[in-house]
C-alpha cells in the first residue's frame, strides 16, 4: 500500500538490520548477475516478484492467505499511523527503508511517464498530453489567405493532428498552404478598370481571394479625338496604383494583366502604358480582338450545359463587342475556346455608341437608330445559320456577359441592391428581355439613376448596351438567354490555371485553336 504523503508505508512491526542488510546484499548480488548494471525495471520487478526491503516479511507471512495479508497491513498501518505513536527505532527504520526505496521507485515511475510519453507522440494510443503545445501556422499575407489556411487546418484527420502535436511547435507544411498558388488577372478595359486574385480548388473552379472593380471611362473622348484623354488617364492611373498594392501584398504564382479596346485604337495607348509602368509598376499588355473573344468564352465555359450543341455568346463592352459562334459535337473540350467556330469584334460598345446618339435622353426612335447602325456591321460577319436558332429549342441559346445583361437581370429580379449571387447564371426568356429593355427605355436619366441596379454611373450607357443587345437577339433568336456575370478576368485565370495543370487534368497546349476558326469581317 501506499501512503499518499510520502510514499511507502513501514511495516507496522518493522524489520531488523540484519534482515535490511540482507536485502540489500541480494540486491547487490542481482547487480552483479546482471553485469552491474541495474536497469529501469528493478524495482518493478522486486514488487512484482520478490521481496522488496520495503515489504519484507517473516516467512511464516508466505504461507498466509493474500486476503489475510492485505487485512493485516491495513491494520498495522492504521495503528502506526494513525492509531498510536511508533517508538523511535521504528522510526529511523522508517527513515532508512524510504532512503533505500526512494530510488528505485522514483526510477521505476519516471520511466513509465517517459513511455507513455513517448506513445502518445508516436500516435499508438490516446490522445496527445495536453500540455503539448499545438502547431504554429506560418502568418498569410492576407485575413482571406488566414482564412483558407484555417480551412486546410480543419480538414486534417486525427492522425495528423496527433503526429504534428506530438513533434510540438513547427510551421505548417506547404503541401498545407501554399500562398503560390494564387493566381491574378487584370483587365483594363474601355470603361472599367477590374483585378481578380483567386486560388483553384476544384477542377475548373477557383475561390476568388480579392477583388476590384472601379468604372474608369478610359475611352472617353476616345470616339471623337482617336487618343486618350488626360484625365481618364488619371483616373485609370489611380485605379491601376490601387491595383498594384493589392498585388505586392501577396506572393502570385502567376498573373497576366491585359488592356483591350481604349488601349488599341488610341494613337497614344502605348505612351500611356508606358506612364502606367513608371507610376504603378504594372507591365499591361494590348491584346487582340481575337484573343479577347477567345477570354470571353473561358470566362463563361461553366454556364454552358451539357445539353447546348449551339451557343451564341457576346460580350458588350465599353469600346468594342466581341461575339463567338460555338458548335459543341459528341466529344466536348476541357476547353469550351476549342469549340469556337466563328468570332467577330464589332468596334462598337457602350460608351462609344452612346457618344455618338447620346445616352442621357433616349427615344424609342433613337433607340432604333442605335439598333440599325449594330445590325449593319452584323451584316458583315459572315457566320452561316446556328442549328437551332429560331425555334424553341433547348440545344441553343445565347450567353451575354457586360454590365448591359447583369442591369437587365438585376431589374428583372427587382434587387434592393446588386447581387452577383443572384444574377450570375439566371435564365431569362426572350419575353423577359424584351420587357426589361421597354421598362428601362420608359425611364428617363434620373429613374434611371435612382435603380440600384443601374445607378448614375451607368444611367447614360445602358440603353445603349440594350441597343447591341437587341441587333444581337434580331441576328440570332433565341427563347432564352443566360446571364453571365463574368468575362476576361475569369478566362484569364482559367487558362493560367489549366496552362500550369493545377486540377491534374493533364497540360493543354498553350495557343491551339480550331482549324476551321475563321476571324471577323470588315
């Protein structure tokens, strides 16, 4: 038995010196069988299996039953230490036997801690102790990087979890979180200045980490003098800087920063990208119509069903509008680009085409005469007749990705304020849109201006979108049209991620196109 205050217990009638000293020659004697080296268990195997110098009995003690001898040591406990005083000479016996246990016992009872110690970092049994401290996580550069590096610590299993506590403190390994693997997009368009930092996650699919979007008007002027103005210079200026911060707090893996439609037909566009580069650090790059068209459609490749054989998608932007033909067979491509079979840039948009006719004060006469001057430069695409236009059929329709169609959407829904949410990917019929481009002419500026949906910034540039829209829908009818809140930025980050095989889904080669791809008219 043990004493909870100090250890082992004396025996209540004591033991004599010559019994002590011939324990403590038979331990010795043990020693030296065993080469004089006394191991871990001594003293558990002195309790275990042969008397110890704490519990030494008579030998006529042996022969009693266990029962017996328990009920005896308790009895002679209590009356040695609680029942009456022990004589002096049991107490200094008392004193030694401690002495002489103490070791094997402190030796015996640190070494079972160590291995169960021990176990519990190898992950065999239990739970980790729980003074272990727990791993430290290497600090992201952002709280949105925090929070996805938090999402990979939770998703670890509990032999991980117990393998890692045990080693203590250590960082979190890169197989774990990876600040690499963000990717950055920016597209400087005719009338918007937008920046996407995401990360991919599923195949084909990415989390967006930060965003940025700010209405420039880069081209304003554009259409009358043929350069670019001083101060939609500045306020692009402005926007890129902000821009560039967002990048330099983060370690991108990869990103592509593209400028469209201002910086292609302004006699000063590459002056100006020079300016950006000295006063950002932002290196853009003047893409192609081609390419452009061909971003569109990465962009929007999810919201293209497994059902649709023909698909019409148009992006109506601030300077030009880029539409491409899509003909999907038997065999559909990682790539929904691969399937373009026909693409054309109209060099009309949204600001471009409202400073001409005007947008402030739209007529439904204007109206047409904005609709006709589109349905002429569409006569010039020579594109044959999509399989399935012009009759209910669920094998085509259109896609439209600009602010034009997510306006329209976010009307139609009736939004208190705009939600991407909600308008990204919502199905509208042809009656529907119809509706919603009487209603919008209906208003004038300020009813205009006053929608949540629309506000003042784009109040003089809607109706115009709506104009493109129509000449598009009169070329192509279609019973419904899918609302894409999307465009370059999410093609731009599509093909990067792809390019770098990210989803494991094997490299595709950078630059294929379709042979039968045929560019636009003049």
């Amino acid at each position: 038995m043990s004493d909870p205050d100090s250890g082992k217990a004396p025996q209540a009638d004591g033991a004599s010196t010559a019994e002590r000293r011939k324990a403590k020659s038979s331990r010795r004697a043990k020693r030296k069988r065993g080469h004089g080296r006394p191991n871990a268990h001594s003293a558990e195997a002195s309790q275990a299996g042969k008397p110890s110098p704490v519990a030494i009995r008579p030998a006529e003690d042996e022969a009693e039953s266990p029962a017996k001898k328990r009920k005896r040591r308790r009895r002679s406990r209590g009356g040695a230490i609680g029942g009456g005083q022990p004589s002096s000479q049991t107490q200094q016996q008392t004193q030694e036997l401690r002495a002489a246990a103490d070791h094997g016992h402190a030796s015996s009872h640190k070494s079972g801690k160590n291995r169960r110690k021990h176990r519990s970092k190898r992950g065999l049994q239990g739970r980790p102790l729980a003074h272990e401290k727990t791993p430290q996580i290497v600090a992201p550069a952002s709280a949105a990087q925090a929070g996805h590096a938090q999402v990979h610590g939770d998703r670890r299993n509990d032999r991980q979890s117990q393998r890692r506590e045990g080693q203590g403190q250590q960082h979190q390994t890169e197989s774990d979180f990876r600040p690499a693997d963000l990717y950055a997009a920016l597209d400087l368009g005719t009338n918007n200045c937008r920046l996407l930092i995401a990360q991919p996650t599923r195949p084909g699919q990415f989390r967006v980490i930060d965003a940025f979007s700010r209405i420039v008007r880069l081209g304003e002027g554009l259409g009358a003098s043929g350069r670019l103005s001083g101060d939609a210079m500045d306020r692009a200026v402005e926007a890129l800087r902000i821009c560039a911060g967002k990048l330099k707090t983060r370690e991108i893996r990869r990103m592509r920063l593209i400028a469209t439609e201002a910086c292609r037909a302004a006699d000063n566009g590459e002056a100006f990208l020079e300016r950006v580069i000295a006063e950002t650090g932002l290196q853009l790059e003047i893409i192609d119509r081609e390419t452009e068209a061909r971003l569109a459609v990465s962009g929007c490749s999810s919201l293209v069903g497994p059902e649709a054989r023909s698909v019409v998608l148009f992006d109506i932007g601030g300077g030009s509008s880029e539409i491409a033909v899509i003909r999907i067979g038997e065999n559909r491509s990682s790539r929904l680009a691969n399937h373009i079979t026909h693409w054309t840039s109209l060099p009309v948009g949204v600001v471009t085409l409202s400073e001409r006719h005007g947008g402030r004060d739209v007529t439904p006469e204007l109206f047409e005469t904005m609709v006709s001057e589109v349905q002429r430069m569409l006569e010039r695409f020579d594109c044959p007749p999509v399989q399935g236009a012009a009759r209910d059929s669920a094998d085509f329709h259109l896609i439209g990705t600009s602010g034009t169609v997510t306006t329209l959407a976010g009307v139609h829904l009736d939004l208190p304020r705009y939600d991407r949410r909600r308008v990204d990917g919502v199905w509208l019929s042809d009656d529907e849109v119809s509706a919603m481009q009487a209603k919008l002419l209906s208003w004038d500026f300020a009813g205009r201006a006053a929608n949540p949906c629309i506000g003042p910034d784009r109040a003089d540039l809607v109706l115009a979108g709506c104009a493109i829209l129509e000449a598009i829908r009169r070329r192509w009818p279609s019973p419904r049209m899918r609302v894409a809140d999307r465009g370059l930025r999410e093609g731009l980050l599509t093909d990067m991620m792809a390019d770098d095989g990210v989803w494991r889904r094997g490299r595709s080669r950078r630059g294929h196109r379709p042979r039968d791809m045929k560019g636009p008219q003049t």
